[in-house]
C-alpha cells in the first residue's frame, strides 16, 4: 500500500486557519491517528446552524408557475477550420433575457449570446478547436469577493477573468481551463496558467454528454451562476445505431436553481448568516457563502417551467448544473389545479452517465441522485400517460447527507422543478424497446493497481471564522490550501485507487479533472483504516445502478469512504495518453472556490522523483 506523504508549504497555514470541530473527533486525534481512530461525523445542532447556505430572509417574487415552456438550447456551427479540424469561436458577453414570463428581463453572462449556452456536438475521435472570446464588461456582474486567493488574484485590476472547462474532456492539459488559466477581454491580461488562445479538444472518448462552465479561481461560483454553462454532447455511428430517441424526443436538460430581485435580476447572497450566539462581525463584505440554495426552479433557462410530450419514448440528457444543491428527483402523478401529486409516472431507465453509455439499461429502482455537475442519460416512455400530467420531483434537502438523510432541514427546499404535459394519443403506438447491450465498457482490473491513496474531505474555518472546505491526504487530514506543493503524482500508463474519505457533516460530489474512474464502492469511513486495512470488495456497498459505467463525479456521504478507480491513460482503446497538471475538488462550486480543489499532475513515465 502506497502512502502519502508532503510537508504544509507554508507554516502559517497551520496559524490562520482553526480546525473546526465539525465531522471529526478533535484536531488531535485527526492529525496525529489514522482510518478508524478518527470516527464517525459529530451529529452537533451546532455544526447545522455555522452550516447554514444562504440569506433565508430574501424572497424570490412570487412567480406563477408552469407557464412557460421548457426551451431548447440551439446548436453551434464552426466559423471555420484550424488546421483541418472544425474550428468553433463562442463569445462570453452580458446579455439581457426572459427567464420568467412575469419577470422583466434578467442580466446575464452568456455564451453564444445565451443561457444556458449553445450546445457543441462532436463527433468520437474528431478533434475541433474552439477559441472562448471574452467580450464581457470590467465590472462583475455580482459582488466579488477579495479575501478568497486574494494573495494571487488581480481583484484590484479591470477586467472579467474567465476561463472555460469542458467538463468530463479528457483533454490536454493546455486546454483543461484550469482555474489560474483566466483571461480578460480580448486576452488583454491573463492567468499564469494561460497557454494558448484556441482549445483543443481531441474528443478521443466514449459519446457522452459534457458540458462547458467556467472555471476561474475564486469567481467561479459568481461565473456559473450568471449563466457561463452549455452542453457539449458526443456522439458516435454505434450510438446511432441503437434506435434510441433522436431530433424532438432528444432534449438536454440542465436543472439549476436561482433567486431573483423584484426587478428580474439575479440575486445572491453577500454575507454569512448569522448563526444564534454568534457575536463575530468580521466577516468581510461581501463575502463568499458556504453554500447557496435558490428558491426558484429553474430548467434550461426558465423559471418553473413545463414540458410538452407526445406519449412516445424521450430520451433527457439530465445535468445538475446548480452551484450546491443535489436533486433526488422521480416521475409523479400531478393533479395542476389542486396542487397535489399521486402515483409514481414512467421510471427513468438509465442509459449512460457522466463519462457515456452504461454496458446495458437499468431501471432507476426509486429516485434518481444527481450531484452538483452529474449526469443522467436516461429514456422516459410516455405511451402509459397520454393525457395525463406528470410533475419532475425532488426530495433532496439543500443540505444533503444522501438518501439516509433525507428529511427537513432550514435552507431553501425545493421539490417542484418542471411539469410535463403528455399528449393525447392518437393512436396506439408500440415503444421501441431497448437494447439489451449499448457498450462495451472493460472493468478495471483490481490487480492492475499500482498506487493506492488515502483522500480526506475536512471542514475548517478561515481567519474571519467563515465555514472553510479542504482535501487532505492520510498524512495531513485537515486538508490543504490550493496552492500548498502537489500531494498526487499518477505516473502515465498506472492504475489508482483514490480512496475519497469523508470527516464533514454533508455530502459532496467530488469530481476529478481528465480521467474517467470507476466506483467499486463505499463503507463506513470507521471501517477503513488505510495502513492496515486492504480493499475487500465483497465487503461494500456496492455502487448505486446510477454509478456504474465511466464517472468524473462521485458523491461522498458523510462518515463514508468511497473508492474509486482510475487508469491514467489510454485504456483497451478508450482516452488518450494525457501528462501534465490538473484539478481535482468537491463541485459545489461555493466550496471549490473556498478551499476544497486541489492540483494533481500526471507525470511521464520517464519523470524522476515526485512528491510520492
């Protein structure tokens, strides 16, 4: 078994930063015990109320809902070719949209001219070029936040600082948008990180549905919640030739949540709720929340909409692009006029996930879970609900421990996202039933692995006492900063298991930049000492059907231990050989941006030393 092991960068760290007393026994114990010794998550009324997300005391205006239709995002064209390949320019601008029939029209950073952004369709092993063009004002659209990275980003300098990821791309590390790789208007100023103006996407991966959202370091969670996300979907000729739903009955979904002002703009939050006791005025103004719940569903743009259906069989590229909050969601008989739902509607039987096809369908026993930036490729048969209304549910409570939490909690709920209206049937039409196979997808084998790593998620507090989130390795469980040296060093061509451990008393969907990695499963994290214990598949849970096939996301319930799988390279003909630098970080885009990422670097196999 395989350690790690490196040294705090900076002795202050250890100075400014105070181990809050959240999921854990003690700093003591934490840092100086490994696996069992730490325990379970603290359960304190405590640990809920520091926790809290947003401004509980702003209200959205109160909106009719489903009266507005579910648009479609549209599909780009490249502008030309680069070298052979499609070359793509998509501009990044401040526009003005209607995302409520009711609501005057809300300021938005959109890409194309949009939100949410064009979707770019490629095809398996066809490279194309796209060049993010930055033509946003100087002055952020919401309140910034100076006091996060403040030490190595230009708060006090002009200029929109973008930088667009696709996210679930195994791509080259010039082009991963990685968070200090921004750039202004017209690349006037950038990032230390920044290497070229044109991205280069190679595409060589399974057809899946990605998607593109900016990634710059420290605003991302302003970027993304002003709208700076789009779907990227590749597709191949297998895939085609499936005989599953295309053109009408093929609809991306992103599912976001949000909160307006009375005059249609968008609201989010600047300061950190105060909690009962709490005489601490300092913390800065703005300032980053810990999370953030909108109290209005919004669903490819559009507040509360509904969905219009013919009784036929739909396929629904879902994605949780909201900033923190998870969807548990199902299919419910809804009567409109007195509110009321009845019945479980058709089930979404799932076809593919974050990183492509499942090996075969599978049918969503109960809810569907999705994490902040999962997806869900799933095929929905109307043909039993002609007529009929059916209502897009959600169960999960903002503060989400997974399915065995589930219950009330003080943060925004929000269970209605969309209505779907089924058309009467015209005539009797018999589904299109679904292959028994879609893809091959090759197991990783256990005996393969050549490095295993023990990954903590930890809770801290800042310097102005603000809830702070960070990973950490078995050495050094409180976590470290994002700029502390590497900790993780794969070696092109090796096999991992990451070993994601989590000390918090929330959920979190951890994601990992270029690779694709399969879930062998979860335990107890008081189960799993990693220097003594080895990984018994037999005894975990085994990963929830919504887990199998490729993932880049994964989420980690509190006191659990999830481990994960990755090669590093191309594998039995799939992904590509990639070295270079990379993030990895919970996607709850408030706590990436306040401390919870962390770079990782692939390294050639001809690299000597490491910090292994």
């Amino acid at each position: 078994m395989v350690g790690d092991k490196a040294g705090r960068s900076r002795n202050g760290v250890a100075r400014r930063r105070v181990l809050a007393a959240v999921g854990l026994t003690g700093a003591a114990t934490l840092a100086g015990c490994a696996g069992k010794s730490i325990g379970a998550p603290v359960a304190a009324k405590e640990r809920e109320a520091t926790e809290r997300a947003s401004d509980v005391t702003h209200t959205s205006p109160d909106l009719e809902r489903w009266v507005d239709e579910v648009p479609r995002p549209g599909v780009i064209e490249p502008s030309g070719t680069k070298d052979g390949q499609p070359h793509y320019e998509v501009e990044m601008a401040e526009i003005e949209q209607k995302l409520h029939r009711d609501l005057p029209p809300t300021t938005l950073w959109g890409y194309g001219g949009q939100f949410p952004g064009p979707t770019i369709e490629a095809e398996q092993g066809e490279p194309i070029y796209v060049r993010w063009q930055n033509h946003l004002p100087d002055e952020h659209l919401l309140p910034e936040d100076p006091t996060i990275h403040g030490d190595i980003i230009p708060y006090d300098e002009p200029g929109a600082r973008v930088v667009p990821h696709l996210h679930g791309g195994n791509v080259e590390h010039e082009s991963d948008g990685k968070p200090q790789a921004w750039f202004t208007r017209d690349f006037e100023q950038t990032g230390p990180d920044f290497e070229k103006k044109d991205y280069y996407y190679a595409n060589d991966q399974p057809p899946a549905t990605l998607w593109y959202h900016d990634h710059s370091l420290g605003i991302t969670r302003l970027n993304v919640y002003a709208g700076l996300a789009g779907f990227y979907l590749l597709r191949n000729d297998h895939e085609r030739e499936l005989d599953l739903p295309t053109g009408d009955n093929e609809i991306p979904l992103v599912l976001q949540d949000r909160s307006f002002n009375e005059d249609g703009s968008l609201y989010y939050p600047t300061d950190v709720p105060a909690t009962e006791g709490d005489e601490n005025d300092s913390h800065p103004d703005p300032s980053i929340v810990p999370q953030f719940y909108g109290d209005t569903s919004t669903v490819n743009g559009k507040a509360w909409p509904r969905l219009s259906v013919d009784p036929e069989q739909y396929r629904f590229r879902l994605l949780n692009g909201a900033n923190s909050r998870y969807y548990n969601l199902k299919l419910l008989e809804y009567d409109e006029k007195s509110g009321e739902t009845g019945d479980a509607g058709p089930p979404f039987v799932q076809i593919g996930n974050d990183g492509g096809l499942l090996s075969e369908p599978v049918e969503t026993a109960d809810r569907l879970e999705l994490g902040s930036s999962q997806r869900a490729d799933v095929v929905v048969d109307f043909s039993e609900y002609a007529g009929e209304t059916l209502l897009l549910h959600n169960n999960a409570p903002a503060k989400y421990r997974g399915t065995s939490g589930i219950g009330p909690d003080d943060a925004e709920p929000l269970p209605e996202v969309m209505l779907i209206d089924v058309a009467a049937a015209e005539s009797k039409q018999e589904p299109t039933q679904l292959p028994d196979e879609l893809t091959q997808v090759p197991d990783i084998p256990m005996e393969s692995v050549d490095t295993e790593r023990f990954l903590t998620l930890a809770r801290q507090t800042d310097e102005y006492d603000r809830p702070l989130y960070a990973l950490g390795t078995r050495n050094e469980k409180t976590g470290y900063e994002l700029t502390d040296p590497v900790t993780e060093t794969p070696t092109l061509g090796d096999t991992e298991i990451w070993s994601l451990a989590n000390f918090t008393g929330m959920s979190h969907p951890m994601h990992l930049h270029l690779v694709h990695f399969q879930v062998l499963g979860r335990q107890s994290a008081a189960d799993y000492d990693p220097a003594e214990d080895d990984i018994d598949l037999d005894a975990l849970d085994a990963p929830e059907s919504y887990e199998l096939g490729w993932n880049d996301v994964v989420t980690v319930d509190p006191g659990n231990v999830v481990h994960v799988i990755a090669h590093f390279g191309e594998f039995k003909g799939l992904f590509s050989d990639q070295t270079g630098d990379y993030m990895w970080h919970c996607h709850m885009i408030e706590h990436e941006d306040h401390d919870m990422m962390r770079p990782f670097k692939v390294r050639s196999p001809d690299d000597e030393g490491g910090s292994e």
